[in-house]
C-alpha cells in the first residue's frame, strides 16, 4: 500500500492510495472513532455501486452506522443540501466524539467536509473519494466548501480530514467521461512544477486513461505526494497552495456560467482553463507559444476540450465571465488573480491580472 503523510503538527494525517481498500476501510477506520458510531454521507451512484461494501467492513470493525444519501452532481453543493445533511445529523444525534465518512467524488466530499466543521461546531471525518478528480485533489487538503449563485465554493472553510482512503479499484465503475475529467486536475501537476512528470503524462496518458493498473498507480501516488508538499507548506493558501489553483479562476467562472446543471464538469472546465491560462501567458509573452500548443493539444489528445466554443455548456460570454472572475475568492479588490506560466512546470501566482489581456483571451476563445 502506498502510504503518503500529509504533515500539519496536530491536524497530521495520512492517505492510503492501493486496490481493495473500501473492503478494509473498517479496520483503518475503527481507530478514529472512539464511540464506534460513523455517519456515512454519500449519493446515489457511490451507494448503488459501493456502499454495501463499506458497510460490511465497517460492521466487521464493530462500527455502527447511519447513512444520508443525496442525489448525484454539483447541484448537490448547495445551501439546501447542507442544511438537509445538517438537520439529518442532528436528528439521528451525532455528537463531537462520532466520525463522519465522506463517501464519494468531489461534490460529497465537499460538502460532507463542511457539514463535519459545521455540526456541533466541528467533527472529525474521513475522506473515502471515488472519483480520479477527487482521489488526486479535491479529497487532500482539507478544502471543503458549497456553490453559491455568485460563484463555485465561496461558501466554505478547511478541515482536515483524519485519514484519506483512495481505492483504485471503485475507479473500474466511473464512466469515462469522469476518468477524463479526474485525469485533467493530474496533468496540472506537471504544468505546475514537475515538467518531468509532464512528459511522463504526454507518454502515458492513453495507458491511465485506459486504466492500467501500473499507470493509473503512479499517477495517483505523483499527483497526491505533489499536493501534499505544497499544502505542507501552505495549509491556508497564503502563497504557493494558490499554485494549485492552475486554471480554476477561468473553470469556476466557466461552471458558474453554466448555472452548475451538469453539463460541464469540474475537471473539463480545468482543462480549459488550463489551456487559457497558457495562451494567455503566451500571449503576454510569459511563456513561448509552443508550450501553449503543446498543453493544448495534450489535453486535446487525451478527449478533453479545450474550444469553449465546443465546450459542454456553450455558448460562453465574454463579458459574464469575466464578472465571475472578478467575484472569484482569489480576487483582491475586483483585481484577478491567476496562475500564470513562464513554461511547462514554471507556474507562478500573477496578483492583479491584466484584465484588458484577460479580456481579449476570453474575447477571441468565444467567439
């Protein structure tokens, strides 16, 4: 099993990347949870597939469990949802010394993350993720947060989680189009700052895709230990965790503009954005225009769509997103920030963007 530490003093944790995980998750669960009681929050596809699983081995543990299951999809991370997961742990009596277990892809780990700082003013919980996107991201770091009609996960906070349990195998039920969208939050590793690891993507990237054991480990494991280092470093996004963020100003704006309905995915949109944030900086001379071609058409190859004229969801305005850019978290006083390049693997964090070239790149990708 690999095993990666993620190291913050007191609020330290591991996460455990292997096959058949889900089927041990009570033994490695049993001890965070002195009452034995666990809380799964979960959706409808995760339970259908997997639940049944996690059960058994949570009741081989000696742990006694309640379920809330919630309908699939980002619609999901809302007000509504919260408070139904809420007033739901309250009623069946969870208290500060019972775990909960985040049972599911970004959507739920999001949610059920804020739920457990939220509830009785905070409750340790576990991250079990099922999707790629969140086994390589969204699940470590201890970023939770929900939707709001201004813009993506604006309403949030960080809490660590106790353990992370990342199974390869509940990866063989995602459909491909999810496996493509996890894929894109991987390749971001190597833009960021492993130009290396990068090129082990261009090489690899059919065989991950494929799900071939071998290479879907590696990946795993090189995106994971990457994030880890950086929010080791920056737990609270104080400087260089903001790296991690490599076209999400230009995705969370592209979600938004989509109302969240589901037709643009979490990691579709990063690939686009990942894409116009190197034609940007390509464009402002930051980085050579080959490296910008050379993202795209990676990205491209591998069945992502970087043409947000043919991006699901379209058509896109310009001038609406940029409105949500600016409303962005990041932003600092209407001014955009984002992660821009000086090459493959030199990302950087650009404070107070230049908005007319920011314009201009969003102008000429919609039209």
């Amino acid at each position: 099993m690999t095993t990666i530490n993620v190291s913050l003093a007191a609020r330290s944790y591991s996460v455990h990347a292997n096959r058949a995980l889900i089927a041990r998750a009570g033994e490695l669960i049993a001890p965070f949870a002195p009452t034995k009681r666990v809380f799964i929050i979960t959706d409808e596809n995760v339970a259908r597939f997997h639940l049944s699983v996690l059960t058994q081995s949570l009741s081989a543990a000696g742990l006694k469990q309640q379920t809330i299951t919630l309908p699939p999809g980002e619609g999901s991370k809302s007000f509504e949802a919260l408070e139904r997961v809420l007033r739901e742990l309250l009623r069946l009596g969870i208290n500060r010394k019972d775990l909960i277990i985040a049972f599911g892809g970004g959507v739920i780990g999001d949610l059920a993350g804020l739920a457990a700082g939220l509830v009785k003013r905070g409750v340790d919980f576990v991250q079990i993720p099922t999707t790629l996107l969140a086994q390589v991201d969204s699940s470590v770091g201890g970023k939770t947060a929900i939707d709001a009609p201004e813009g993506k996960n604006l309403i949030g906070l960080i809490h660590q989680p106790r353990l992370v349990l990342a199974d390869q195998d509940v990866l063989n039920t995602l459909p491909e189009r999810e496996l493509r969208a996890g894929y894109a939050e991987i390749v971001k590793v190597g833009l960021i700052g492993d130009a290396r690891f990068y090129a082990w993507c261009e090489a690899n990237a059919t065989a991950v895709l494929a799900r071939d054991p071998q290479a879907l480990a590696h990946a795993i494991a090189t995106a994971i230990q990457f994030k880890a280092r950086i929010v080791e470093a920056d737990e609270t996004e104080q400087g260089d965790r903001a790296l991690l963020n490599l076209g999400h100003t230009f995705a969370h704006a592209l979600e938004a503009h989509a109302d969240y309905n589901g037709a643009l995915l979490h990691g579709e949109a990063v690939a686009a954005g990942m894409a116009l944030a190197f034609q940007l900086s390509a464009k402002l001379g930051l980085c050579t225009q080959q490296d910008a071609n050379r993202v795209r058409a990676h990205l491209d190859g591998a069945g992502l769509v970087t043409d947000l004229r043919k991006l699901p969801g379209a058509p896109y305005d310009a001038e609406k997103l940029m409105a949500l850019m600016a409303g962005d978290k990041k932003a600092e006083a209407g001014a955009i920030t984002l992660i821009l390049a000086r090459g493959i693997g030199q990302a950087f964090v650009q404070k107070a963007a230049d908005a007319q070239a920011i314009r201009a790149a969003l102008t000429e990708a919609t039209q």
